[in-house]
C-alpha cells in the first residue's frame, strides 16, 4: 500500500532541512543564535553542538531503523504469520542504559556552563542596568552617570553584567548574537553577563521576549560593540548634560519670554560638555538594524511644515508642553519627568519606539502626533498629541484645549529634539 | 443470607476497627500533645533555641499521624487505601518543600527608583 | 432479618475488582487531591511570611504608618487553641459514630455508657456541633482581624492568612453540612450498617480537614 | 441483606427508551457521554484551527497588517487553550469514555452520573471561555497567564477573567472525570483483568487520572489567587504589595509539565493499542512499556522548573531542573524502542490508523530530541520563549498528541460506529496532514534559532525570518483543507461507510469481542480474562503461545467472594469464559439493569455555570444582578446535587 511513499518522503524532508542548515551559518540571519562573538555564546553553542552530535546519531538511528522495518515487515499476501515475541529483557535493557550514558555525556558540560555562567560576573564587568517598561527599556550606566533608553552600547572585551528589573510586568532582555535572554521583573533582581570580543564594531538587534502585553511585538532595542575608545567618548557625551544651540539669532522675537529663554540656555550650555560624544555612525548600520516599520495610513505631516521647525521656538515650546512630565532632559530645568524615557540625548539615537521606527525628524514628528496609533496602545501614558487626530484608546478628537498640536508645533518640538546629540 | 453476609465480609470490612478504648486513648494523646504545643510557644527560651521548630513540626507530624492512622483507620485498612494516601501526600510534602525552596529568596522592593 | 423478598432475591454486593467499595476509593483519591490543594495554600503563606510591606503581622509587633503606633503581633494563640482542642475531639466523635452505625443491630453493652457510646444520632450531632463551633472561633477571629485591620486586601499575609484558613473553613462547612445531612438520614429512617459506607467516607472526609488543621495550627500560629 | 445503599439493584427502568434530543441531554452511558465529547472536541477543534490560520496569515510576511496587536494577543491565547483545554484533552476524555469500560470488561464506570456532569461542565466552560471571542473581549494574557500581566493592574478588562473562570470551570470537569476514571480502572476491571493485563491504552489512562488528580489542585490554587486579586483585591500577585512575580509561574507549571503528559500519554496508550494489531504482534516489553508510562508521570512532577530556566533561579535549581529533565528522556526512548520492535518481524498492514501511530513515532522522536536541546539550561536560555519552541511542543503535541489521537479514531471507529472510516480519504487526509504538519511547524526550528521570538504580532523586513514564516503559513494553510477532508470522511462514514463486523482489524483486547457499535450493556456476559489478550487466546492462540496465561485474579476474586462472583451487579451465571459476543439484544432481554437516564447532572452543572458567569457581572459593578445570579446559581447547584445524590441510580426491584 501507500506506505512504501513514506521513506522517500521522510528522505525529502531531510535533503530539504539540510541546505536550510547550512543556509542558517552564513550571512543573511543576521539575529542568529549561532555566532561566536562572546564567551557566552561560544559556551551554548559547544553543549548545542555537543546535543546536536548526538541528536543526529539518535534520530538517524530511529529514523532509519523505523523506515527500515516499515520496508521489511510490511505486509505481503501470502506471507507468513509472524514469529511471535514479546520482549527481549537484554534488548530493553541496553535502549534503557544507552540513553542514559549519552545524557551523561550531555549533562556534565551543561552543569559546567551553568555554573560558569552563574557564579558572578567578573570583577571588572561594565555594570549596566536594565529596567523593562511596557513597552520599552531604559538602560542606565550607573559607574558613567547616565541614563538612556532603547540603544545600549558595549566596549569590545570587557565583560559586561547587566543588572536586571522591571518597572511593571515581566519583561525579557535578549541580544540573540551576544547572549542568551534574561527575564525582567518587579521584586526580584536578575543579572547576566558576557563577554563581546567581536574583532570588529557591530550593530545587533535585542527583543523582549516574556510576552508583555498588546505591544510585546514592537518592544525592541539596538546594541553596538564598540571600542573602548569610542565608548569612553560616548560615555562622555551621554553622560553630559544636553548642548542645546547658543542664544538665538538676533532675529529672534525680543521680548520677556525670549530674556529668559537666553538665559536658561546660556546656563545650560555653561554646563554641558562642548561637542557631542561618540555615535555608532549611521552609514556603518547593517540593513537589519534600521527599522523598517511602515507608517500607520492616513497618518502624515506636510514637508514644509516639517522644514520650518524651528529648533529655539520647538525648545519654548516642549518646555511648556505636557511632554516634560513625563520626560527628562539634563540641562533643561522644566523637564524632569520620569516615567518617559531619557531624551537628554535623544538625537544621538539611530532608532524610536523601542526600535520600531528610524529616528529622523518625520517619524519623530509623527510619533508625536499619534503615538498610540504608530504602536499599538504604545502606553496609556504617552497621550496623542497631534491636534485633530483621534485618540485611539480614548476614542476622542484631541483639541487644544486638551493640550493639543499643531503640525508647526510639533515641527518646532522635533527639530529641538534632533538637537539633542 | 450467610452467602451474603459473606460477600459483605469483604476485605475493608473484615479487619479488626479499634475499639473505644483505643479511640480514647488517641484523644487523650492528642490533647496531650496539643497542650504542650502551646505551652511551649510561651517559653520564651523554647521559642529561641534552634530545636524550637523541628520540635513542632515532629509533634505535629506525629498528631497528624495518629489521626490519619486510627481515626483514619488506615492502620487497619486495606493496604490500597495507604497507597492511594501516602503517594500523593509525598508528593506534596515534596512541592511544598521545593517551593520553599525556590521561592524564599525573593525581596519586596518599594518599586523601581 | 427484616428484609422484602424481593431484595432478597436480589444480587447482593457489586463486584468489584479489589472488593472495596468505590466511593471509599474515590474519596481517598479525593483526598490525596486535597493534599496538593493544600500544599499549595500552605506553601504559598509560608512563602509570604515575613515580605509585608505594612502591618498587621502575625507574630510580631508592628508600627501602624497613619498613626505612627505600634501594635502588638495579631495571632490570638489561646482563642485558636481552644477552637485546635474542639476540632480534634469532633474527630473523636466521629469515629464512634461511625462506630455506632456499624455496630448496629448487635447488642448493647449495658449501662449507660454503653447506651451512650451507640447512639449515631448523638455522635453526629456532637461531630456537627463541634465543627459549628469551630466554625464560630473563625468568625470571630476574622471580624476581630478586620476590626484591627487586617483584611484580605491589606498585605500579602492578610491575603494568605485569609484564604488559607477560610479554604478550610470552607471545608469544614461542607463537612457540616455533610455530616447535618447524615444526621437528617438518621433521625428520619436511622442508618444501618449497610449505609456505614456512607458514614465513613463523610468521616475519612472529616478527619482529613483535621489532621489539615494540625498543619495549619502549627505552621501559621505557633512557628513565628 | 449485604445490599449497599447507594448501589441498589439494577433494573430495566423505562426511562432509558427516551430518544432524540433528550436522550443525549440526560444520558448516563458511557458510550453515549464519548460521543459528546468527541463531537464538541471535534468543534472546537475547528474553532482552534481557524485561529491558527488567521495568525498565520498575519506572520506569511513582515509588517502584517490583518489583525490588530489586540486580536492577535486574544488569538495566540485561545488557540493555545482551546487546544490543551478543549481539543486534547476533551479527545483524550472521549477514548477514555468510550474505551475504558470496553477494554476491562465493565458495564460502565463506577459513577456513570459523574460522568454525564463532566461533560455538560467541559461543555460550559468551553463555550464560557470560547464566546467572548466573538466580541473581541477573549483572554489575552497568553495560555500561560503570567502576573503580573494578568492582574487587575496591567489588564482591567473583561478578558481574563474568562480565562481565570472557565479553566476554573474546566478544572471541575477534569478532577470529577478523573476520580470517575481512577475508581473505574482500579475497581470495575472483570475478573482475571489484573493490572499487568490491562490493555496499555487503558494504562496510559490510569496514569494520566493520577497526574489530573494531583496536579490539578495546585493551578485551581493559582487560579483562586488570581481569581481573589481580580475580584476582590487580594495581594497574592500584586507585586506593588510585594508579592512574589514567580509564585504564579511555579503554581502554572506544577500543573503545567504533568499537564503535557496529561496530553500526550492517551495518544501513547492509543498507539500502543494499534501498532501491534496492525503488526500482528503482542506489544514488545508490555511491562517495560508501562512501568515507564508510570515513570514518566511520577518524573514529570519533578521538572515543573525548566519551563522557567530563564527567569534565574540559580546554579542549583537551574542543574537539578536540567538534569531530571534529561533524565525524562530514558523512559521516552523506551517507548519508542518497544513500539519499534513491536512492529520488527511482523506483519505490517498500513492503514490509515497504523500510519498516523508510526508517524507519532518518526515525529514524536524530533520532538523529543528538541526537548533535551532545552533541557540544557544554557542552550535553553537562547531558546525559550522563541518559535523554536513553538517547533519543539508542536512536534510533541500535534506530531505526538494529535497524530495518536488520529490514530485512535480511525482504529476505534467501527467500533463506535460499527463502520470504518473511508481509507482512500483516510490516506488523503494522512499524506496532506503529513506534509502540512511538517510545512508549518520544521522551518519553526529554524526560525526561533534564528532570533524570532515566540508570541509576537508583527516582526520587522530583513531580519532573516521571511522565508521560514512564509514555508509555516503555507503549511498551515495546507492543514485546513486536511482537516475538512477528515471531518467529511468522520461525518460520511457514520451512515455510509463500509460495514465493519465485530472485529475488522483482527485486535486482541475485550472491546473488539463484542458488537459493533457496542450495545448499551456491553456485555452481556463478564468475560473472565486469564491472558494479556485474551480475543487472540481465541482467534490466534498460536500468537499466544508464549505469553503467560494464569487464573490469577480470577481466583481471587472467587474465593474473596465466596461462591457468589459477580460483575456488575449480577449473578455468578453472568460471569463466562472468555468469549465472541456477537449476538445483539437488549438489556430487557437479557435482564440486565442499566442506570436511569437522568438530567440532573446537566442542571447541577449549569448552576455552577451561572455561578461562574455573576463574577463577571459583578466585575463590570453590577452587584445587584450578580448577587441574584449567584443566589439563583447556588440554588440550583445545591437543588440539584442533593435531588441527584438522594434519587438511587437504578429502580430498585
């Protein structure tokens, strides 16, 4: 009967599975769990090609052997009643004793990983802390003073321990390249550590991976491995307060409100370290480091408009705005929320939203606009903001009155924020 | 009749029940034992030396036995109806302590500052 | 003995494979069940105990936030052990009257005492009153909590104190019911040894909810 | 005298002749309460399916843009309960109704109106949790439901609570099934049917009753817990008052690892049942079989934690998880190894049936093979919680579960229904399911590996996963229409399918000695079983020629009882040899008595339903109707169970 099919068939789905292998070591999975860039990785790759020797030999074995008596004994007419037998105690005992000493063979390095990798990091190690929020993460350097969110840069040889919690549900910090995941939560502390060695600079893209809530999906971050050098300079950048442009233009309006505006930015660039530091250089990122989100339909900003921002009058404009409750930047004395992540350096950010959109002036401008309609219910707390647009959540036209704003706003906000290197 | 009383004889039947006496015996043990638990939670240095709650727990592991045992009759009951008990109240001593285990270690915090 | 012709004519015992009756298997099937229930509960305080952010506590002194008092430790351990002692004397009770409904129809031993020791009536309804009053202990105890403010919202050992104990008072109000019911039979047609079944799973079920109380006694009021 | 009350005779009562729908509304047969489970299964089944494929379409490519964030949240969810709560599970349930009495010679389980309550509650709370669907109010916290996620805090709508009650409900349903089955098994066996003569399918049951039995206590805990925050603002996961974020986890999966056994040990014991009469073989190593169905079960209550290897347990939980999950692995591979040798020198005939059990083989060993891959917690810490292991449990619960269960209804269905199934469809319906299974759920493996996490919605262009999600949607897909053709070969052949006689498949066990479809005694007379199979000791005693025969049990049960053996209720003359049981005739005929028909369960049932159902009401602030709700719920649960606990099952003579 038909069963004579089933051998060519599981032979095809083997021959298929095997190029799909191969294809999956070279260049075009670029979240790959198969690198050799940290000690951590090297470490779970040995045990999965420890597993994976023997897991071939066993499945070829069972495979093979099922195919084999499927050929044999099937049924012919005319054939003979079978020979009876019902158990063979030697046979059954060398299937029960075999597994075991290849489990043995599997289990003593894995014991040796765990403990490895869970007595500790290293004395030297980077600290860095991580706290997951619905839905984005806030990554702090509590040794270099700074505070950011959603791109994490890493020196090249120094260990790094990450100190993990949440500042809402469980979340799941994962760099697929670097390491394994980590779980995020309120009232237990978590920590993981790895070395990156990578020769080379590199751009990876991180995940939450504990469903989260609606937006686990686009809760997403970016890491670089940089060289030390080049993370001392951003470290020092990073943790400078915010250079904002110099005292406006002669042509400015004069006037109360422009006297005092001179006059927190003089002191706050008294304050700030004179040139930006270090960023991971935007030409350098991979295609799969830059999102490639699309734009909700029906959600758009004029090019004019966008143009016309006007960093001095976006800068007045957010410090009387309902973003700087929510919103911290050093250097600005009005904005000193905290539940928003840090925009002190905003501009020196390749990506938005938790890497869901490339930080460029118009997908900044629309994330204000309709935040919650570019990530689905991105946070009951980042408000939509664009005047006229529904709210998706409220299910209400934003006015004015509700602290509403208009294109020219919001494009006076933005070229402020893109300031912010 | 005698057929079925017999058949009734069956075996959860036909053992030996404790009688009063033994049932009384049990509560005077239980009150006993009960009595010196309380007492000693008002010995102060009862309550600080280390043997303070293995003491307990023995006394109390051992109430617990003496009812499952007479009361319960199992001593004399069909040797399923241990088996059907003692199988899975392992395997719940065994979570429970597992639990234990695993679980002490975590910290209220205020909230993430 | 006093039986229709018919029943007599009548097969007799169900076959069963081990020749136990299968609700004595089912209930202590019933029963192992319950002890991961309990596990479970009893774990989960254990687990809780001493991470409260706020009072009461139960074994400890605590300092109430609003008015900056302190309060003393909220477990009443002499309340509890009088409604522990009532509980396990219901236990005694049970078993003679399920003793009593098995021995009857043979003889009386004579004397009061023995009049006394095989009346089922009484002894259900002792077993009953008895888990009424404990039932009652644990009314008390709660409304004195709420009124010095624990309540199962309050902290993470109002939540587990509350539901552990009140799952077994849970349980021991279906066992009174149970057992209510039991005595109703009684008193209506009086049980015979042919229903002792049914009297002893109702005590097997009852003896458990005090050997849990044991546990409960010991792990929640008297280790601190 | 000896007559114990709440087991009075049996009779021929007048009520058991109701036909149409009131038959099944207040049915008491075993058989009968198999089929309902098998058709609601079946439906639901459907349900499941058709969120699968919806999700499918959504991930064919990057940025996909069919449903929303919110849906697929509610999708993902309910097709993971709907298929461990309403499909598998139910499945299982409908064999062990169906099979059990069958297969150790009993007139019926030992608590046949226990047995019709299963059902109406599985019913209720399947289509409690299954509904809001349709409102796009569905639970969407994940199958798993992981505070503090689903507490009042981070998910105050409606959603969850359905899912916290009706697997609340589903839970009753499966501890009452499973103490029902349990008692069964060890108490209502014919005589001679010791327990190392039991048929295995029937084995893998009694193990599977153990697991419902203890590990279902502990997630109705869990539940409550999460129930009480919900409803009444309890603290047991609210972490603001400084609970604990795992004590949820751990509660789950003390349930959750026995759970998977739950699933897949009926589709182990169903194979077990169909290679060696599709081999003409005994089983290979029956005892070596068993005992580590047995070891399988008692082992699974000891690895809960590896479903956890993420959230740093520590060096000694995370290396005593790893290990004892390795070690899950020997008894496993014993099971394969017996059933492969129970084919070896045999003669193999492949029907439908015998294709879906060697491919529960051939797959069931890629499954397990990914399962030691996560039992390393190192490797597992760069696969949890990715599409791998969406690979890994799809290949163990649809390459194992699902392909058993096949399996089953394509042996088992000429006895249900006296017909087989159509075999040219059945071959059809295995190669498309064959091929679509592997479509979907192989590229999986390569895409978790590859960096996709597990539960997302939408996932971004470039990132090396488009070909590997297009390949599963495809599958997927193909799946659909693999299925319509079983339903239309399931649905056919009940009416038109070919006659099938007492026994077509020439098995070995009781089931297959007496008329197909069953008659609604059973048997008519209690065979007395002094082999392992005792239909071959009287179509093959060749075959049996090595296999030990003794009285033991019978014996037993002789001199225990005296003169007087029975079965069931009746007298030594309706204890026979062993015997073919081909004559049909009703239980008046034959003087056996059969339960009464009863609604009552149904009712006692439907009280706990509008119990459930106030607790959302009153979520929503609508006390008053709540209150009344519960009063007329409590009311009825309490009615109908006491009028049900004090009618007697049978008339008395």
């Amino acid at each position: 009967m038909t069963g004579i099919f089933r051998p060519r068939q599981l032979a095809a789905i083997v021959a298929a599975a095997l190029p799909l292998l191969l294809a999956a070591c070279s260049g075009q999975y670029p979240n790959s769990t198969f690198t050799q860039l940290t000690d951590f990785n090297r470490d779970a790759n040995g045990l999965w090609n420890t597993m994976m020797f023997w897991a071939t030999i066993v499945f070829v074995f069972v495979e093979v052997l099922l195919v084999y008596v499927m050929f044999k004994f099937r049924r012919r007419p005319g054939g003979p009643e079978p020979v009876q037998t019902h158990g063979n105690t030697k046979l059954e005992l060398t299937w029960t004793v075999l597994p075991a000493v290849i489990l043995v063979f599997i289990a003593v390095p894995t014991v040796k990983s765990i403990w490895r990798f869970q007595s500790g990091a290293p004395a030297n190690a980077l600290q860095v802390d991580v706290i997951g929020h619905q839905w984005w993460w806030e990554f702090r350097y509590p040794e270099q003073n700074i505070v950011t969110a959603n791109e994490l840069y890493l020196p090249i040889g120094r260990p790094v321990n990450f100190t993990l919690r949440s500042a809402d549900v469980i979340h799941s910090f994962w760099i697929p390249q670097l390491a394994g995941k980590r779980d995020l939560m309120r009232n237990r502390t978590n920590t993981l550590w790895f070395t990156p060695d990578s020769v080379t600079p590199q751009a990876f893209n991180g995940s939450c991976n504990e469903f989260c809530g609606a937006s686990h999906a686009n809760m997403r971050f970016r890491a670089y491995t940089v060289s030390q050098a080049d993370f001392d300079s951003w470290a020092a950048g990073q943790a400078a307060n915010a250079i904002f442009p110099v005292a406006p233009p002669a042509a400015a309006p004069a006037g109360a409100t422009a006297t005092t505006v001179a006059a927190t930015t003089q002191d706050t660039v008294a304050a700030a370290a004179p040139t930006a530091g270090y960023a991971f250089p935007l030409s350098e990122l991979p295609p799969h480091v830059l999102p490639k989100t699309p734009i909700p339909a029906g959600l758009t900003i004029a090019d004019d408009v966008l143009a016309a921002g006007d960093a001095q009058r976006g800068f007045q404009q957010y410090s009387r705005s309902s973003c700087i409750g929510c919103h911290k930047i050093r250097g600005n004395p009005s904005s000193l929320g905290v539940i928003g992540p840090d925009l002190t350096h905003l501009g020196s950010r390749h990506t938005l939203a938790a890497g869901l959109f490339p930080n460029d002036a118009r997908h900044l401008a629309l994330w204000i606009k309709n935040a919650r309609k570019m990530k689905p219910l991105a946070s009951t707390s980042m408000p939509t903001l664009g005047m006229g647009e529904i709210d998706p959540i409220l299910k209400t036209t934003v006015t004015a009155g509700l602290g509403g704003l208009t294109d020219q706003q919001i494009s006076d906000i933005v070229a402020y924020l893109m300031t912010l290197k | 009749m005698a057929n079925d009383h017999g058949s009734h004889a069956s075996p959860d039947h036909a053992h030996e029940h404790p009688t009063w006496k033994q049932y009384k015996w049990v509560a005077l043990i239980l009150t006993v034992i009960t009595a010196f638990e309380v007492w000693a939670y008002y010995v102060p240095a009862l309550v600080a030396s280390p043997f303070f709650v293995p003491m307990l727990l023995i006394m109390s592991a051992a109430k617990f036995v003496i009812v499952v045992m007479f009361y319960m009759h199992l001593k004399y009951d069909n040797r399923l109806f241990k088996a059907l008990f003692t199988g899975p109240l392992i395997i719940a001593m065994a979570t429970l302590i597992g639990l234990l285990f695993l679980l002490a270690t975590h910290k209220a915090e205020g909230g993430i500052g | 003995m006093a039986h229709t012709a018919a029943e007599s004519h009548a097969p007799t015992h169900h076959y069963t494979t081990t020749g136990l009756d299968n609700r004595k298997v089912a209930i202590w099937m019933f029963i192992g069940s319950e002890c991961m229930l309990f596990a479970s509960l009893i774990s989960t305080y254990l687990i809780y105990k001493g991470k409260n952010l706020v009072g009461p506590l139960p074994h400890e002194a605590w300092t109430n936030p609003q008015t900056g008092q302190v309060m003393p430790a909220i477990l009443d351990i002499p309340v509890t052990s009088v409604s522990t002692f009532v509980l396990l004397m219901s236990s005694l009770s049970m078993v003679l009257a399920l003793a009593a409904v098995e021995n009857r129809g043979k003889p009386v031993p004579p004397g009061l005492g023995g009049r006394i020791l095989s009346s089922s009536k009484l002894w259900l309804f002792m077993t009953c009153l008895m888990g009424a009053i404990f039932l009652g202990f644990q009314a008390y105890e709660f409304t004195s909590f709420v009124h010095e403010g624990l309540t199962i919202r309050r902290n993470l050992f109002g939540s587990s104190f509350f539901t552990l104990t009140g799952f077994h008072g849970a349980h021991v109000t279906a066992g009174v019911i149970w057992l209510g019911t039991l005595l109703a039979i009684d008193m209506k047609r009086g049980l015979q040894p042919k229903d002792a079944v049914w009297v002893d799973i109702a005590a097997l079920y009852w003896h458990f909810v005090d050997v849990v109380w044991i546990a409960i006694f010991t792990l929640v009021y008297l280790i601190q | 005298m000896a007559t114990v009350a709440a087991s009075p005779t049996y009779t021929d009562s007048a009520g058991s002749h109701r036909t149409g729908i009131m038959d099944w509304l207040t049915t008491v047969d075993h058989k009968k309460i198999g089929t309902l489970y098998l058709h609601t299964a079946l439906f639901f089944f459907l349900v499941g399916g058709v969120e699968a494929v919806i999700m499918r379409a959504q991930l064919m490519g990057p940025n996909g843009t069919l449903v929303s964030a919110e849906v697929f949240n509610q999708l993902f969810t309910m097709h993971g309960t709907t298929m461990v709560f309403l499909v598998i599970m139910p499945l299982s349930a409908a064999f062990f109704n169906f099979l059990i009495p069958l297969q150790i010679g009993a007139r019926d389980v030992a608590f046949p109106r226990l047995n019709a309550f299963s059902y109406w509650v599985y019913l209720f709370g399947g289509l409690f949790i299954t509904i809001p669907i349709f409102f796009n109010a569905a639970p969407d916290g994940g199958w798993f439901a992981y505070t503090p996620l689903t507490g009042r805090e981070y998910s105050p709508g409606q959603n969850l609570n359905f899912w916290v009650l009706g697997i609340q409900i589903l839970g009753i349903s499966s501890l009452a099934a499973a103490f029902n089955f349990a008692t069964t098994i060890i108490n209502m066996r014919a005589p001679g049917m010791t327990l190392m003569r039991m048929p295995m399918f029937t084995w893998m049951s009694f193990v599977v009753q153990w697991l419902i039995i203890l590990a279902f206590p502990v997630i109705t805990i869990a539940l409550f817990f999460m129930q009480f925050d919900r409803f009444f603002g309890t603290n047991f996961y609210a972490v603001s008052a400084g609970a604990d974020p795992l004590l949820w986890q751990h509660l789950f999966w003390i349930f959750g690892h026995p759970e998977v056994y739950i699933l897949i040990l009926p589709a182990f014991g169903l194979v077990s049942e169909v290679l060696p009469t599709y081999s003409r073989k005994p089983l290979f190593g029956y005892a070596v079989v068993a005992y580590s169905g047995i070891l399988i079960g008692f082992l699974g209550f000891g690895v809960w934690a590896h479903h956890m290897f993420a959230v740093g347990m520590g060096p000694i939980a995370d290396t005593v998880f790893g290990v004892t999950t390795m070690l899950i692995a020997i008894p496993t591979g014993v099971k394969i190894f017996n059933w492969i040798f129970t084919m070896w020198g045999g003669s193999i005939r492949f029907t439908t049936a015998m294709k879906f059990a060697i491919a529960l083989i051939a797959m069931f060993t890629i499954g397990g093979i990914s399962g030691i891959t996560h039992a390393a917690p190192p490797s597992d810490m760069q696969q949890t919680d990715t599409y791998y292991i969406v690979a890994h449990f799809h290949y163990v619960l649809y390459g194992g579960a699902i392909m058993g269960i096949f399996a089953g209804l394509y042996h088992y269905f000429p006895k249900w229904y006296g017909r087989k199934m159509d075999e040219r469809l059945g071959t059809w319906h295995f190669w498309l399911n064959f091929i679509a299974f592997n479509l979907t759920f192989f590229p999986m493996h390569f895409a978790g590996m590859l960096g996709m996490p597990r539960r997302i919605y939408t996932y971004d262009a470039g990132q090396g996963w488009e070909l590997f999600n297009r390949l599963s949607s495809y599958g997927a897909f193909l799946m659909a229409p693999a299925f319509l053709i079983f339903l239309w070969n399931f649905f056919r052949s009940k009416t038109r399918g070919e006659v099938a006689g007492d026994n077509p498949w020439d098995a070995a066990t009781l089931e297959w000695s007496i008329p197909s479809p069953p008659p609604e005694y059973n048997f008519a007379q209690i065979p007395m079983v002094t082999s392992r199979y005792p239909l071959w000791d009287i179509t093959h005693p060749e075959r049996m020629a090595g296999i030990p025969h003794s009285a033991e049990g019978w014996d037993d049960a002789k001199q225990r009882t005296g003169e007087h053996v029975t079965s069931g209720g009746k007298h030594e003359a309706d204890v026979a040899p062993m015997h073919i049981e081909s004559e049909r005739r009703s239980a008046k005929e034959l003087g056996i008595p059969m339960p009464n028909p009863t609604i009552k369960p149904l009712w006692v049932a439907a009280g706990i339903l509008v119990l459930f159902s106030s607790l959302p009401v009153m979520y929503a602030g609508k006390n008053m109707i709540a209150f009344a709700m519960m009063a007329i719920g409590g009311s009825m649960f309490v009615g109908f169970l006491y009028a049900w606990l004090t009618t007697p099952m049978e008339d008395a003579h």
